[in-house]
C-alpha cells in the first residue's frame, strides 16, 4: 500500500525574480518575509509537515544565502523522526556544466538525489505561493485513481483565465487538455469544465504529485525546461494526468502588486487567509523577541509582529513587521513594513536624525518598507498611479507603489509624492 512515507516533496527555490524586483535585489523569492514575521517558504514547507509529508528538498539558485540560513536555522527534526528538510543547491557537475534553465531543468539535474531517497513519488511544489492545502487529500485522490500524475487545480473565472494555465477536464476528472494564459473568448468555450457559471474554469496551481517512475521518463526522454509551459501538456497526450479539486484560497506572490495587495488582505477582519488555525499552524524561525510596546498610539485594521516600538503614531490597514521602530507623531497608511533584522545601540555613531525605522513626523501611505530602512523625519511617500514604474537611488515605483529598498536611508524632509 501506498503512503505519505512514500511521497518526497521538491521545493522550486525560483528564479531571478525580476517581477518581485527590488524586494529580490538581495533574496531570492522564496525568503521575501510575509505578513510581518514569515518568509513564503515558510507556507509550502508547513504544508507539508501538517499534511504529514516530512522529507522536504528545497532547490535554490539564485540569491539563497538568506533561503539557507532561514531553513536550516527553522527546520529540524528531533532523533526521533526521520524527516528532514534539505537543500538542494543548483551545482556543477561532469554531466552538467551550466545551472537550472527552469522548473523541469532543476528537477531533472536533481534526480540522482531523488532516486537516492528511495522515493515512490515526487510532490513539485512552488516556493512563492500563499494558501493552505492538505497534501495527503491530493494523495489518497492519486491512489485512487491510478494516476500517473495529479494537478492540484483551481476554479476561476473567464476574466482570470489570461493568468494561468487553463486545463480541460472530462467527467472521469481526468486531464484531456492545457492552454497557457489564453485570451480569446471563444477558445475559452472549450475549456469550460464546470457547471458553474461564475467560475466554469480549471486553472493549474503548480502543485504536482507524479509517479517517479513518470517523472524520471519525462524528464530524461525530454528536454523539457519548464513543467507548467512542456511537461504537463505533453504528458496529457502519453500518461494519465488527473485533476484534483481545490477550492480554498491561492495567490501566486510573484509581483510587486499581489505581494502588496495579499499581504494588505491579511489586514482585514474577514481575512482571506488565516494564520491563526490551530490545527494546520505556519512555522517560522522561532524568535526570542518581547512584547511590542504601543504608547497613545491609534490602530485600524492593523496586523501587529512582535519585538515593535511606537510611540505616538497613527496605523490604518498597514502590516507592520518584525522589530519595526516608529516614532511620534508619524501616520502610515495602506503600507507593508517589512521591519528590521536587529535591534540599533543606544550608543550607535549613526546619525541620529535617521535612525532606523520611521523617523518623527511622517507620513507614509501606499508604500513597501523593505528591511532595515531608516527614514528621516518629515518625509512624506504618496502612492503613484496605477501602472506607474522608475526607479531612483534608495527607492523604486513598481505598479504606483513606492518601494523603500531594503537598508535605504531616505534624508529627513525626503518628498516622494506624484
């Protein structure tokens, strides 16, 4: 019989991640933190540990100092288990020269590593997507079926469709057909594979559980660099690919606009995404940090990390992050604050009119604060309009959102308004 102690799962670590730039300028994806304490990492991996899934390889290339520190710092089994969590560095060998050229590349150049786990199959999961899914539902579907693969899939709606991969599925729930990002109305019509009418499509969430032994012939009978692009839609013409329901909530962080608009969504009351279930908790590097401290401070629709000082200020639907300083008479607004890495001296020789966090008198409004920043007193950021994008020297628009660049000191009276 099959079990989860058979399935080992591949983390993809992401590429340069041009479209989350300059919040990768010095990470790779994956570690971009989340929600004022996380790092996207940090969501498929507690995926799988709470769906029982404890043999994790996470494949890293691109600026993964971060990635690594984080994981083997927050990840590790006791004596008595015998999971783990590894990584799985892109390397140059006898056979390979160059590094991964995709998503498939990067599994294929790691399959003598799998093969050596003595896995029955691989779960391919992406490193940059928020949503919380019991794995082992999708594995039991996979068993049952006899499938050769499994697609984790998503209902959306024809005005989404130009977003992802669009699969056709037939009334077995076996996958019969895939187009990429499509745009046209009436190409769409033969796709539809639900009755409802508000979402009647199938999207692919890069979520995959393959047999090893399909996985392996995929990849070494093809040059195949990109799973969701080749590798799916050729192996619906050769194996049997079956499409797995789920309905819960899923957004791609790969933007600088839905890294925004997602982590600002956590804000709310009714919160799209909730980390506080008991039962299937996030994990993160556990930190031994004190309370926050708030002084004749007003919040709304705040979502508050731990090991912050405030003093005098005004919050509105912001996600102020770890160890954030913010000083009196500051207001910030519609912003994402990543906070700091360490606590300043008191007896630091910086200068004391930009010490780091936000400085006196601020106002600070649709805006991403990367980490470590320091702020001078008096600046004032404003929001761009939408689908603006330049870049400045401590600073960038990205889609009219200013973002503050991780270390950037930004003078005291700084404007960065329309």
């Amino acid at each position: 019989m099959a079990g989860l102690e058979d399935i080992l799962a591949v983390i993809l670590g992401g590429g340069r991640g041009t479209r989350l730039f300059p919040l990768t300028q010095e990470r790779s994806k994956p570690a971009v933190p989340m929600a004022g304490k996380y790092r996207l990492i940090d969501i498929p991996i507690s995926n799988c540990i709470n769906s029982g899934i404890i043999r994790i390889a996470v494949l890293t290339q691109f600026n993964s100092i971060s990635l690594h520190r984080h994981i083997t710092r927050t990840y590790n089994f006791d004596a008595f288990h015998t999971g783990w969590v590894q990584v799985w560095a892109a390397e140059q060998t006898v056979a390979n020269n160059d590094w991964y050229q995709g998503t498939a590349d990067a599994v294929r150049k790691q399959l003598l590593q799998i093969r050596t786990t003595k896995a029955k199959y691989v779960l391919i999961l992406a490193g940059d997507h928020l949503y919380r899914m019991d794995f082992s539902k999708m594995a039991n579907f996979h068993f049952e079926k006899g499938a050769d693969i499994t697609i984790a899939t998503l209902p959306v709606a024809k005005e989404e469709a130009s977003r992802f991969g669009i699969l056709k599925r037939d009334e077995s729930l076996r996958i019969t057909d895939f187009i990429e990002k499509p745009k046209d109305p009436e190409t769409l019509q033969k796709y539809i594979s639900r009755a409802d009418e508000k979402k009647p499509l199938l999207a692919s969430t890069g979520i995959y559980l393959f047999n090893i032994d399909c996985l392996c012939d995929l990849l070494e009978s093809n040059s195949f660099d990109d799973f969701g692009g080749q590798v799916i839609p050729a192996a619906i013409r050769t194996h049997n690919v079956y499409g797995y329901d789920f309905e819960g909530f899923w957004e791609d962080i790969g933007t600088i606009r839905s890294f925004y608009d997602t982590n600002l969504a956590l804000t709310s009351p009714n919160s799209p995404f909730d980390f506080f279930d008991p039962e299937r908790p996030i994990y993160t590097h556990p930190r031994f940090l004190p309370g926050s401290t708030i002084t004749h401070s007003v919040f709304e629709n705040t979502l508050l990390a731990e090991g912050c000082s405030i003093d005098n200020a005004e919050i509105f639907h912001s996600v102020i992050g770890l160890r954030s300083q913010i000083r009196c008479n500051s207001m910030i607004r519609d912003t994402v604050m990543m906070g700091a890495d360490f606590y300043e001296p008191t007896d630091s020789n910086s200068d004391p009119n930009i010490e780091l966090g936000i400085g006196r008198n601020c106002s600070i409004e649709g805006a991403i604060i990367d980490k470590n920043a320091r702020i001078g007193e008096g600046t004032v950021v404003k929001p761009f309009p939408r689908g603006t994008d330049f870049n400045e020297k401590n600073w960038v628009v990205r889609d009219g959102i200013v973002v503050i660049t991780k270390n950037a000191v930004i003078p005291p009276g700084t404007q960065i308004v329309p």
